[in-house]
C-alpha cells in the first residue's frame, strides 16, 4: 500500500468520524430537547390512568344503581299486577 492510498483511507476515516461525531451531537440535541416533551407526555399519561380510574368506579356504581332500579321495578311489577288482581275481584263483587 503506497503512502497515497494510505492517506486517501485516513481521510476517509476521518470523514467518517466527523459524520459519526455529527450525529451522536444532533442526537444528544434532539434528547435534549425531548426531554421537556417527554415529561409532558408522562405527564398527561397519568392524568388519563387517573381519570381512566375514576370512569371505572363511576360506571361500577352506575352498575348498582341500575341493578337496584331493576329490582324495585320488578317489585312494582308484581305489586302492580296484585292490586289489579285485587281491583278485579272488588269490582266482580261489586257487578
């Protein structure tokens, strides 16, 4: 290998440490810059698991209030179908 072509390969590494070097600093700029970003994100991430948490507990107890209601109108149902049972006998008496 002459001393030409063995500058040409140094240049070349050099080059390419210099591209090398370029970009590990861009990167660093961009995780820099990112990090503001990434806490906002972190951020809104457990504000939602918060408000995610609370749905879930309104719609249990949403579940046990329907389930309560359903049960008194089958209640009402059967009350309802004794007095008219009660009504038709008063009224049978009565005719």
């Amino acid at each position: 290998m002459t001393n030409e072509e063995m500058q040409r390969k140094m240049e070349f590494i050099v080059e390419h440490q210099a591209h090398f070097a370029a970009s590990i600093q861009r990167m660093d700029e961009e995780r820099v810059r990112d990090r503001a970003r990434v806490a906002r994100l972190e951020e809104s991430f457990q504000t939602l698991v918060a408000l995610a948490e609370v749905a879930d507990e309104r719609l249990d107890k949403f579940d046990s209030i329907t389930q309560s209601l359903e049960e008194s109108v089958k209640r009402l149902v059967v009350l309802s179908e004794t007095t008219d049972k009660r009504l038709a006998r008063l009224e049978s008496r009565n005719n």
